[in-house]
C-alpha cells in the first residue's frame, strides 16, 4: 500500500494523466526502471530489495525519478536514439564497403595510368569510418543516456521537494553489491542505477549510461532548495561548466 500511495502522490506531482501500472520484481537486490513510449502506456518496477530496505522518503525520491523519466519521455527518446544511430552505423558499413569495391575496381583500371593513390585515399577513409562510426554513435548514447538521469534526479528533487530523500536513496543502492537477476546488457541503460555496478567499482567514464553515484549525491545534496533552477545551480557548480536543465524548463515552460 505504502508504494502505491508513494506512486500516485508522484503521478500527481508530475501531472501525468494516468497513474503508472506499478510491478514488483522478487529479487534482493536494490534497484528500479521505468518503461512505457507514452505516459498512457508506462509502467514503474522496483525491486523487493528496494521495498524493503528504503524508507517513505527515500522510496518517495526513487519514484519520483523514474516517473520523471515517464514525464520526460526519456524511454521514447532513447529508442529513437538507439534506431538512429544504429542506422548511421550501418549505412558507415555499408558505405565502407562501397567505397572498397568501387576504389578496388577504379585501382585495377587505372594502374597503367599512377591513379591508384587516389582510390587508395578513398579506401582509407572508409576503413576508418568503419571503425569510428560505431564508437562515436555508442559515445553519443551514453551522452544523451547520462543527461537524462541527470534531467530525472532534478525532476524527483522538484516531485518531492525533498532532494535529500533521493540522495539518501542513491547512497543505499551505491552500497549493494548485489545483481538484478533478470538485468542484461541491453536493459541495464532503464535502471536508476548500473545493475552491474559492483561496490566500489568506478563508473566515471565515457562509455557509461549512468553519471558516477557519488556526483549525483553531491549534486543533490547541494541544492540550496528543491527548484529545477536549485538543482541547475549545483550541478554547475559540480561540474564547472556548462548547465544541464533546459532553459525553458527553467523559465516553468517545459
């Protein structure tokens, strides 16, 4: 009963329409993901785990952050963004392997002339978009995939208006060690945290889907109030750079 209270006090928070279908999934571990392509059609799992060990406040800051992610439609976004870059990376290897056929053709007939230089050049560079298409459109998604988590912690802050609630949270599922049983490769991006992440391992890298556990508890504990533009604050101040809430859900329209 406490989660379904929790759900739909953050439902009502966000202003979606619909309250999510809320599932539970038997495992000891602590963690949770939102799905769904629209608000209408979106679901919010969390783990037994999770259930347990979390108190009303921390529970309410995790919801808080995976109904952000129905809000924002990060699940749709992500899907869009997995097609289109996966197709950028097939149509690199398709055009790799145009430019070899067609350079290897253009080499032979033009031997007795010096011209193969030319289409040696034109080989290359194929090989090489081969090669880099794939790893620039999978840095891009974990790009894109560590700002909307990012996006969902400033959002629960704004739910809730209790950043610490998720904080504290985040501090609980840093410490597991524990595995969700039925996480994979392809579905760890949906958790709120790395299925995979393991106690003290680092995740401060380019090729993660998730921001590193203890900036984001920095970011959050840091805010001077529970606002979109508190949270904008912090993380600027965290990072020393540039902002991550978009201006116009800064200016309150959007």
């Amino acid at each position: 009963p406490r989660l379904y209270n929790v759900v739909e006090e953050m439902k009502i928070a966000s202003g979606l329409e619909k309250v999510p279908d809320i599932y539970i999934i038997d495992d000891p571990a602590l963690n949770a993901f939102a799905t769904g392509r629209d608000p209408n059609r979106a679901s919010v799992a969390i783990t037994s785990g999770l259930l347990q060990k979390l108190n009303r406040d921390e529970l309410q800051g995790v919801i808080g952050h995976e109904v952000a992610h129905i809000k924002n439609r990060d699940v749709l976004l992500m899907v869009l963004l997995s097609v289109t870059l996966g197709s950028i990376v097939i149509l690199a290897w398709y055009a790799s392997r145009f430019m070899f056929l067609t350079g290897a053709g253009s080499r032979r007939s033009s031997s007795s002339g010096g011209g193969g230089g030319a289409q040696m050049i034109i080989i290359v560079v194929g090989i090489v978009l081969m090669i880099l298409a794939p790893i620039i459109a999978q840095l891009i998604y974990f790009a894109v995939s560590r700002k909307r988590e990012y996006l969902a912690d400033a959002s629960s802050a704004l739910y809730t208006r209790y950043p610490e609630g998720l904080a504290s949270a985040l501090e609980k599922l840093a410490t597991s060690d524990t595995s969700v049983r039925a996480a994979n490769q392809a579905t760890a991006p949906m958790y709120i945290i790395n299925p995979f992440q393991k106690k003290g391992m680092s995740i401060e890298s380019l090729t993660s889907t998730h921001p590193p556990i203890a900036e984001r508890i920095r970011i959050l504990r840091a805010m001077a109030g529970a606002s979109l533009a508190d949270y904008e604050r912090a993380y600027r101040q965290a990072k020393r750079g540039a902002g991550i809430v978009p201006a116009s859900a800064l200016a309150g329209t959007g």
